[in-house]
C-alpha cells in the first residue's frame, strides 16, 4: 500500500452542495417540509412501535413478525401506482387521497380490535402509503426549487424527517401508556390526517404546477441517506429535463412537418 499511498494521484473534484436553512426549505414549500416532518413521526411509530403493539394486545412472534411486514408489504405494491399517477396529476391531491387512506386504515385498526385478517389488511394499507409519501414529498418540493438547490434542500428534508422520527414513537409510547394499546392506531390516524388536511390547505394557497413542469417522481425509501437522496434528485431533475427537451423537439418538428405539407399544398395549386 505505501507505493500507492506515496503516488502523486490526483483527488477527484467533489462538488459541495451549498447549505439551505430550513426556514428557506418551508418558504419554498411548505407542504414538504411539514408534511415531511409528520410523515418521519409515521414512519418511526411504524417501524419502532409495531412490535411493541403487537406484544401488548397478545399476537404471537409469528403474527407480530407479519404484522410489521404488512407494513412494508404494502409499500411494495402501492408505490407503483401512485409513482404512476404522481407524473400524472397535481401531486398535492395524490398527497391527500394517500394520507387519507392512511387515516382510514388507522381507524379500522382501532375498530376492529385484535380480529387477524383486518389487522393485517390495516397494516397494509396504512404502511403501504408511508414509502410512497417520502417520495411524493420530495418530488412535490424540487417542483418548486433550481437544479442548484435540489442536493441542500434534499438534505433538509432528510434532516427534517429525523426530527419526526424522534417526535413519533415518544409520542406514541406515551400514549400507548395513557390509553392503552391502540392508541397507537389513533396516533398513527391523527398523523395521517393532519398531512391530509394540510394538503387540502395549501391546495388554496399555492396554484397548481403544470404536470409538463414537474420534476420526476423519486422512488427512493425513507431509509435513505443524504447523499442517495441528493443523487436520487439529480437523477429526477436530469430526466425532466430530459422529457421537456424532448418534448420540445417533437412540437418544432411538427410545426416543421405542417409547414412542409402548407408549402406543398401551395405549391400543388399554383400549377395549372
């Protein structure tokens, strides 16, 4: 190794992402910001508290093992149609139909008691709209910055979403204690209708982003680190740009190909 440490190698450029303070963050898109904050108090309560609520209402270690991987299960299958209708529609609906269908899983959480299956359904669904709302969230706020500020911004919400997590499973584990067990799923819902209803806010705060305007959705987990959701990002930004340049391109070869056929009919009846 000492050859190799003693050679004159060149260090590869690495580009800093300048710093955004995070009151620049929620000036430049509220809903990221704290709908992120909130969906970080989701997640952990989901991951950390689960197996705790599933110990306190008597499942077995084989039901709890399932119960913490419907959670998850269902990210896997949701995210692919709500990436699909994120391209397709003013996310910030997406944001309330997927936070309300959280909320709504809770409450038959809540309802139902210890039954198996419609636990498992709750489970689900009310896990399998988290991964998929990291995504949107973080799509929705790089609709509304420059290609410069995406990789700083990026790094706030990551830091944001800890800041949740820390808040989530305090929050439930108290109430746990307070009001039993499923207090849990009440916490969870009241979680998921708070994103809900601070979507439908801002919907009449802010006019709707043009969906040829909007920046690709990102399908990265909420596990990710800083610099995954900072390349992730660029990725996006790369690829809208991609589509808008391409898109460009097809509208002025269109005009080019009418203009052709306008001359050509000109040119047909000038002729005797």
């Amino acid at each position: 190794f000492g050859p190799i440490l003693l050679s004159a190698t060149p260090v590869p450029a690495v580009e800093v992402a300048r710093p955004m303070r995070l009151r620049a963050l929620f000036a430049g898109s509220p809903l990221g910001t704290v709908g992120i904050f909130l969906l970080g108090s989701v997640y952990a309560t989901q991951s950390g508290m689960g197996a705790v609520f599933g110990t306190q209402i008597g499942l077995t270690a084989a039901q709890i093992a399932l119960f913490v991987a419907m959670l998850f299960a269902g990210a896997l299958v949701l995210q692919y149609p709500i990436g699909w209708l994120s391209d397709r529609m003013d996310r910030r609906k997406l944001i309330f139909g997927a936070a309300t269908l959280g909320a709504t899983a809770c409450m038959l959480g809540w309802l139902i008691g210890d039954a198996h299956r419609p636990l498992m359904a709750a489970a689900f669904f009310a896990g399998g709209v988290t991964t998929p709302l990291y995504a949107l969230f973080l799509a929705y706020t790089n609709d509304f910055l420059s290609a410069e500020d995406m990789p700083a911004a990026s790094g706030g919400l990551v830091f944001t979403f800890g800041l949740g997590a820390i808040a989530g499973p305090l929050v439930t584990g108290w109430a746990m204690q307070g009001l039993g067990p499923f207090a849990f799923w009440l916490v969870l819902g009241a979680t998921f209708g708070a994103i809900a209803l601070y979507a439908l806010y801002r919907m009449t705060q802010r006019p709707v982003v043009p969906v040829e305007e909007t920046e690709s959705y990102l399908g990265v987990l909420p596990t990710a680190s800083p610099i995954a959701v900072e390349a992730a990002g660029a990725w996006a930004a790369e690829q809208a740009e991609a589509g808008r340049e391409a898109e460009a391109e097809r509208e002025a070869e269109a005009e080019r190909e009418a203009e052709r056929e306008a001359e050509a009919e000109r040119e047909a009846g000038s002729k005797p």
